[in-house]
C-alpha cells in the first residue's frame, strides 16, 4: 500500500514511525504533543518486535540517547543510557546494569497495523501521564 494510501486509512491516528524506516535491531526516536512538555520516546525493534519506551533514564532521568536515533549498545543487544551507561533489557526496559540496576523504563502503549507504529492511545492523556 503506497505511503500517501496508508495515511488516508488510519486517520486520526498517530503514526510514530513506518515499519520500513525501522531497521531490526534499530531504535528510532519520537516526540508526540506540543508545548513545553511533550511525549518524547523512541521505539525498538528486535526480532520482529517493536516495542517503546519514554526517552527518560530512571537514574537521574536524562534522556538516554546523545546521537538522534541512536539508543543501543554497540552488539545491539540491549538498551543504553549515554549518561552513566545503564543497561536495559530491550523486551522488559529492566536494567541490568549500571545505576540503577532493577529499575525500568517506562513502556508507551504502541500497536502495529499495515506497516505502521501507532501511538496506542489518547496522545495528550498520554503525554499528561509521562511529563
Ligand atoms: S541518567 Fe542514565 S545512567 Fe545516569
């Protein structure tokens, strides 16, 4: 289905990202909402999943990321904080490194339909919820 089709089809909805410009693994950034406080996450692939998180480090709760995009450890097995270097489990968020070992980030409600990552939810409520 042409991009400009699949649009037309979920309307009002949010689409985070398309599953074609999501490497496996990859990671990719997203902020939803306006104003001073946006949702600001990224998404994770791995396996076929895709999964997503708030971008917001529960050590300290500094984003994770120093590069645009760019969210995984080297080997691409688990997720890091640029900050201090926690390690995340990409399937749970659980740290299993780090800081802040046994803590976790915070899951966004996502689902995927016809190629494309959808916010699975009220945005505002949800960006509310993770400010
Ligand atoms: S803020 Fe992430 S490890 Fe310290």
């Amino acid at each position: 289905m042409p991009r400009g089709d699949l649009v037309r089809f979920i309307v009002n909805e949010i689409v985070l990202c398309y599953l074609s410009d999501l490497n496996d693994p990859g990671t990719r950034a997203f902020t939803v909402g306006e104003g001073d406080w946006p949702l600001r996450g990224f998404l994770v692939r791995q396996g076929g999943e895709v999964r997503a998180y708030v971008n917001r480090c529960p050590h300290a709760g500094h984003p994770l990321n120093l590069r645009p995009d760019e969210f995984l450890a080297p080997d691409h097995s688990l997720i890091v904080c640029n900050s201090h270097g926690a390690m995340f489990e990409i399937q749970s968020g659980r740290c299993v490194a780090g800081p802040c070992v046994g803590a976790s980030l915070e899951r966004v409600p996502i689902r995927v339909e016809a190629g494309a990552v959808l916010l699975d939810g009220d945005p505002e409520a949800l960006a509310r919820l993770y400010a």
